[in-house]
C-alpha cells in the first residue's frame, strides 16, 4: 500500500501539473480552497486531505477513491472521467455533466 501524499504527487506529475496548478485548477473546478501548502504537506506526509479533498482530488485525476487513499494497487479511472481530464469545463458544463451520469444511473436501476 502506498501512502496517500506519493500517490497525489505521482498524479500530479504524471500530469505535467506544479502543486500551485494543481491547487488552481481543482478550485476553480469544485470550488474548494485548497492551496499549494495543503498539498505539499499532503506529498510530504505530514497530514492526508480531509474527505471532500479527497474525493475531489480523485475526480480531477479520474482514479477511485481507493486508489487515490493506496487501498487499491491499480489506477482504474473512470470512463467518463478520463475523457474529461485535461479539458476546461465550467460549472455549468460540470453540472449537466452530473445530471446526465444520473439520468445514465436511473436507466440502469430499472
């Protein structure tokens, strides 16, 4: 099991991304306040993002969140999610985004 800071580091690396760019971007998505000193402690070890910060860092990097928290060996983005990395979308877009993924659901269950 790898401890939770590597992973986000190798992540963020994997993606070309600063720890400030990583920061900026997963606000400007989620509109969360995270910032380059949270996660550099995160990389560092010297503490783990609280939940809501996790479960938007897995978003962002399109991993689950058993992944991102090294309960899981292999990186198993998600479909949709991979699709989206590396593009801009506004709230908006993200929005219809979530309501299509539950309308998706909703056939599903029937």
């Amino acid at each position: 099991m790898q401890p939770v800071g590597k992973i986000i580091k190798e992540l963020r690396l994997k993606r070309g991304l600063s720890q400030e760019e990583l920061a900026e971007r997963i606000n400007a998505r989620f509109g969360s306040n995270i910032n380059k000193g949270m996660i550099s402690k995160w990389e560092n070890g010297v503490g783990c993002p609280r939940l809501e910060a996790a479960r938007h860092l897995a978003l962002f990097f399109g991993v689950s969140l058993d992944f991102l928290l090294g309960i899981e060996d292999q990186e198993q983005p998600e479909t949709l999610a991979a699709h989206l990395e590396g593009e801009e979308w506004t709230p908006e877009e993200l929005e219809e985004i979530e309501k299509f993924k539950d309308y998706l659901r909703s056939k599903r269950k029937k």
